[in-house]
C-alpha cells in the first residue's frame, strides 16, 4: 500500500480509502458483513476510512467503532 502525507499535517494516509457510508439502514444493514469488509481493509493496509456521523444517523460510526476496536 503506498501513503501520502495528509496536507501539513505529517499523517500518513493510505492512498485508498474505504467509504462507509453504506454501512447500515441507508445500505448495508448487516453488521458482521461491514465487518468483514473493514478487517480486510485493515489487512490490506488501507488506514483511511470516510466516515461522518450522518452517515445512516449514526449507525455507521457506530459499525465502524465496533470493528477498529482491538485492531
């Protein structure tokens, strides 16, 4: 995976992102399923995902807390 500097911030980020968007009732409501889909994010080094907390009213943040958590 390559990485570029995020503006001056000196944060490295990777060069896909995973958009979590559909992550809930506004797509993918299965929460194993998103799961599965951001651990091989992780496992390909992908260290950047959109996320915002109007995404499915929230729950999206939620789906993604609940799989960085102990990764």
């Amino acid at each position: 995976m390559e990485y570029r500097t995020l503006g001056r911030t000196g944060v490295k980020v990777s060069l896909l992102c995973l958009g979590a968007m559909m992550f809930g009732p506004w797509g993918n409501d299965d929460r194993d399923d998103a799961t599965r889909i951001i651990h091989r994010a992780l496992d390909s080094r992908i260290n950047f995902i959109d996320t915002a907390d109007v995404f499915s009213a929230g729950v999206s943040d939620e789906i993604v807390g609940q799989a960085l958590k102990g990764r």
